[in-house]
C-alpha cells in the first residue's frame, strides 16, 4: 500500500484538486489580471488620458499656435487649440527669415550619414563582442562600458579639439563625426547578437562560411529590429542635436535646423507663431520615420524583453 500511496497522481484525480485551489485563490481576491475590475478599468483610463494630455498637449498646442494669426489671442487660458485667424503665412515667415530647407537638407544629412555608421559598425562591433573569441575581450567590453559613465559635456572640450585639429572646424563632417558611432548601440547589437544560439553559427562555420556571410544570413536578420531602434534613437538624436553643431559651425550657410532655428527666438523674430512653425517643420523628418519603422520598432524592444 506504501507503494501505491508513493505513486504519481492521475490526471482524473489532479483536476479536482486544481479546480479546488483556484476556488480558494479566487475568494481569497486573487483574480485574473487580464479582466480587471470596473475600478481598475475606470483608473487605467484615467491614467492613460493624463498621459495623453502631458505628452500630446504640448505639441497639439504648438501645432495650433503655429496656424494663429494676428487676431488670436496665445495667452488665452484655457488655451484655445482651434485658431479662430487660421493662416499659413507663419510657415512662409520662417521661410523668408532663414533658409530652412537648406538647414534641414545639412541636418538631414548629417542624421542619416550618423544612422548608416551606426547600424553598421554597430552589427560589426556587436557580433565582435557576442559572438567572437578574442584575446582582451572583456578589457575591451570594459572600455566601452567606461566611456558611457563620462557625460557628453565632460568630452565636448576634447572632441572640439580634435575636430579642429583634423581641419574639420565649421564643415558638416566636422558635426558628423563623434556621432558616427555609440558605445550603447553596440552593446544593444551585442544583447540581440547573444540570443542567436552560437551551435548555428559553428554549424555555418563548418560549413565554410565567412565572417561577412554569417553576419549577412545570419547574426542580421536576427538583429534588424534592434537595429532599427538603434537607427531611430540616432536619427533623433542627431536631428535634434543643438550644443555640438552651435560650437562647431560658425559660418551661418552651414548650420543645422536646430541651430538655425535660435534666429527665431532672437531679437529679429521674438514672435511665438514663427517658432511654433519652426518647431513643426522641425518635427516632421521624426515623424515620418518613426511611423515608417514604428513597426520594426517595437519589435526589436520586443528583441531586448527578458524572455522566459
């Protein structure tokens, strides 16, 4: 009888008990996350709709500022978000006072050179630090660490001497370079290269696969969605950059958007509908790429989730 006491349960026998401990979990107050209660639906909206107010507020509020005429009043409290004068002549405005399309042709320059160099060396450095056996590995996994701990303003001093050293001062290559690569970037590549099971890569290896034919079939289409959030962080980052280009560039035919748009907040235009206008055409390259990739997005965060 000890025997048969020792022996495993059916599954006849283990329903029962399991349908009795959900009872139990479930008057106990335990219920399933996936159907909240009216309380908690009432309250996810609620913090849903202050999100949408902090984040979206704002830039609706620019967006209608930017179409305001003369007879709207902008200090109106509660703002008003519909422009009883709409107009485009602010859009024209800043047109006339600063080249913007030349401005924005050098940011985009500058931003989409700083995506391509990144999503490359990127994949290179991190398939290097995942996959790759090499002497002095872990020292070099450490000085990249390191060089995240420092912040920007503590290298600008150095990177502007470089730069000027090189011959670089007020050129667009000059503002192009110390983005041209990110120590998180790699270390993003490095997390994603690190899921890729490495009997697959042996197994190219023995096959007679190259380094550059296993990146290319294998370690990039496993990592082109984290690659795609690497790209739309450094398209941002770069567009919006401000403090590197105004100390790099001196002469105004070569400014960036961010830079040439401090002339709207000078003594010429201190109008608030021009910089509204200068804000949205600003915003509009961010927009469009991130609803392009949005989807390559959110699967490469889905990529770097801790999957168990």
């Amino acid at each position: 009888m000890s025997v048969l006491q020792d022996l495993p349960a059916s599954p006849e026998q283990t329903q029962p008990q399991q349908l009795r401990l959900d009872r139990r979990f479930r008057r106990r107050g335990s219920g399933d996350f996936n159907k909240p209660t009216i309380a908690g639906l009432i309250g996810r909206y609620a913090l849903l709709t202050l999100v949408l107010v902090l984040f979206i507020g704002p830039f609706v509020w620019q967006l209608a500022t930017s179409f305001k005429g003369p007879a709207d009043d902008l200090y109106s409290f509660p703002p008003s978000f519909i422009p009883t004068d709409p107009t485009i002549e602010n859009y024209i405005k800043v047109t006339d006072l600063i080249p913007v399309y030349t401005y924005a042709w050098h940011s985009l320059l500058i931003a989409t050179g700083a995506v391509i160099t990144n999503v490359v060396l990127s994949v290179f450095g991190g398939y290097a630090l995942a996959c790759m056996k090499f002497r002095g590995k872990f020292i070099a996994l450490g000085i990249l660490v390191s060089t995240m701990l420092l912040p920007g303003e503590v290298t600008v001093t150095a990177n502007l001497l470089t730069i000027n050293s090189l011959g670089l001062a007020n050129t667009l290559l000059g503002v192009f370079l110390p983005g041209a690569i990110g120590a998180m970037n790699v270390l993003l590549i490095a997390t994603a290269c690190r899921m890729i099971p490495q009997d697959v890569l042996d197994a190219a290896t023995v096959d007679g696969a190259t380094t550059w034919q296993r990146i290319r079939h294998i370690v990039w289409p496993n990592v082109k969605g984290m690659a795609s959030v690497v790209a739309i962080f450094t398209f941002i980052g770069q567009w919006d950059d401000y403090l590197w280009p105004l100390m790099v560039l001196t002469d105004p035919n070569n400014y960036t958007l961010t830079v040439g748009m401090a002339y709207l907040n000078g003594n010429f235009s201190p109008d608030p509908r021009l910089i509204a206008a200068g804000t949205m055409v600003a915003l509009v390259p961010i927009i469009v790429l991130f609803s392009v990739m949005q989807r390559f997005f959110f699967q490469g965060v889905q990529e770097g989730a801790v999957k168990g």
